[in-house]
C-alpha cells in the first residue's frame, strides 16, 4: 500500500528531544526517510533508530551537528544529498531554553539561545533550500516555533526574542521560495507536555494542574500532537499554505 511519504526524506534538526522523536514518527508511519540530526552522542540515538526501523520499517539515518554552525549543517546536507538524494521536507526543531529574566541573563546564554534558536533554523531551511532550488524540487519547510513568539514569558526572554525572530524569517523564505513551490510555514504550540517543561511537570503536579487550567480547552497538548500538525502541514495535498503560523495553543493567546 502507498502510504502518504513514501520515497520522500525527511530532514529534522532537534531531533532526539520529545518534539524531535515525535516528529520523526509520524513521518516513518507514513513511509519517509528519516534523518536526524542533535547534539547527542550517537550512541544515544541507537535505540530509537531501531525502534523507527523495526516498528514501520523505514530508513533511518543519525548525525551529531551543531546547528549553530552552518558548515556542519552543510556537511551533513551534502551527506544525506548522496545517501537519498535531496530532502524535500525540512522541519527546524533545534531549540534550547535558558530559564532567566534579562537582568540575569548572561550574555553567553543570550548569545548561545539565538545562535541555537534563530541562526540554526536560519542555516538549516537556507541551505536545504538552495538544494530545492538549484534541482528544481518542490518541497515543504516547517519551523517549530512558539505561541512565545508573540506572548512575553518573563523568564524566558532570549527563547521569545528567538521565536519572534523564526517567524518573521518563515515569512520572508516564504515569499522568496513560493515562485519555487517550495512551501514555508511555521507550527506555534503552546504549552506542551515534553522538553523542559515536561521533566518540571513529572516532578510538580500542581503545576500541571496550573498549566491546565489556564489554557481554555483545559487540555496540555502532546508532542504527537504538535508532529500530526507537522504533519499536515506537508500533506502532498497541500499546495497553497505558505508564510503561515498554525497556532496551536488551546486559546492561551485568547487570554494573553
């Protein structure tokens, strides 16, 4: 049976992290091939590589890459170019999280989150997309970014400042790349139940319950829910979709 992905590649930054794991799922369920790149070592990566191979089974491929250097991103383009030849999906889903407000903030923790944040999705969906272009491949582009891209989170304001950033940046790739088919949008969760938030709610249920009962539809989404919406964004079917922000945030911005 032809499932939605097939002979398609799937490239995904951040992609050990719940998000990342998440992501690289539901695009194997629908027959891509996955290549994931993060920080970890590979031997962390292991395991869950085969566990996309034994449970769909797809291709499946795992690079430790700075993200934040955009000649270690090149290289490891260039490497999945030979290995399936050039990805048509690419999801930017690096991100790391500095819990501070600006006065205490140092300026390597600054600097670091915008580099990770902003210039790494800038290095990966560039490079990934001069490839489109030059073979003239249409293609789909997903940023993860954040209801924090418009909502201030006063401990949190190098990861707002960085979002907001992503999104002006999914705008104008947007439009340089529509006459290209090549198809720009950004996925805006909210409070989700993984990451950093995730490990302070395992260990702090009233805080859940806090979480909850802010967000109007008094539900904290899953990060398989935020990778269906991914998903969907690059459903074959989609054709004109770009320089969009699919927020999905239960109402919080209604209240906010």
């Amino acid at each position: 049976m032809h499932k939605l992905f097939s002979n398609k590649t799937v490239v995904i930054s951040g992609g050990l992290g719940d998000i990342g794991r998440a992501i690289a799922k539901e695009f194997a369920r629908g027959g891509a091939n996955i290549a994931l790149c993060d920080m970890r070592e590979k031997e962390e990566a292991h395991a869950f590589l085969e566990e996309l191979r034994r449970e769909y089974p797809v291709e499946c491929h795992y690079a430790q890459v700075d993200v934040s250097n955009a000649d270690a991103v090149e290289e490891w383009l260039d490497e999945m170019e030979i290995k399936w030849g050039v990805a048509t999906i690419i999801v930017a889903n690096a991100a790391t999280v500095t819990l501070a407000g600006i006065l205490e903030m140092t300026s390597q923790q600054w600097t670091r989150e915008l580099r990770v944040n902003l210039d790494g999705a800038f290095h990966l969906t560039q490079l990934a997309a001069r490839k489109l272009v030059e073979k003239k491949l249409p293609g789909h582009i997903v940023f993860v970014g954040s209801w924090a891209a418009h909502a201030v989170h006063a401990n949190l304001p190098a990861y707002c400042v960085a979002k907001a950033g992503m999104r002006m940046l999914c705008k104008c790739l947007a439009l340089e790349l529509a006459p290209h088919q090549v198809l720009v949008n950004e996925i805006a969760p909210g409070y989700v139940d993984a990451g950093l938030s995730g490990k302070i709610w395992e260990h702090q249920p009233d805080l859940v319950r806090e979480a909850t009962e802010k967000v109007p539809i008094k539900k904290i989404m899953s990060s398989a829910s935020v990778a269906w919406e991914v998903a969907h964004l690059c459903h074959p079917n989609n054709e004109h979709i770009t320089g969009s922000t699919l927020l999905m945030d239960g109402g919080l911005s209604l209240r906010s």
